[in-house]
C-alpha cells in the first residue's frame, strides 16, 4: 500500500479524456465519473471513495469504496 504525505494534483489532458470516453464506453458510467478514475490511474490509486460508482467495481485496477 503506498502512503501519500501529500495530496498529489493531476490535470487531466486530452489523452486522457480521450481514455475516460473509451472508459465510459465500456463500463457504462458518466463521463465525469470515468474522468475520475482515469486520474486515479494516473496517480497509481488503488482506492476511489464514491457514493456514485457501485462499491466493490474495479475499473482497470481502481476499487470502488463506499465512505459510509
């Protein structure tokens, strides 16, 4: 498990909002919301806390939690 000191920023590029539409395609869920995990991949997170996205899917790697 890595241990973040720090909050990382990313700023989403044109590649990778042409990966979150590929996404959305085959998963079936927002844009935003596969914007969200595409830059969680980026960042190498394992971990997405969301009342959105179903808890327990794994998009490409990225595990859904629910904060409640």
């Amino acid at each position: 498990m890595r241990i973040c000191l720090f909050w990382e920023v990313h700023r989403p590029n044109v590649e990778d909002v042409l990966d979150a539409i590929r996404l959305q395609s085959r998963y079936q869920i927002s844009f935003w919301d596969t914007t969200i995990v595409i830059c969680a991949i980026r960042l190498d997170c394992e971990t997405i806390w969301s009342e959105n996205l179903n808890p327990g899917q794994v998009y490409d790697g990225v595990t859904v939690l629910i904060p409640f």
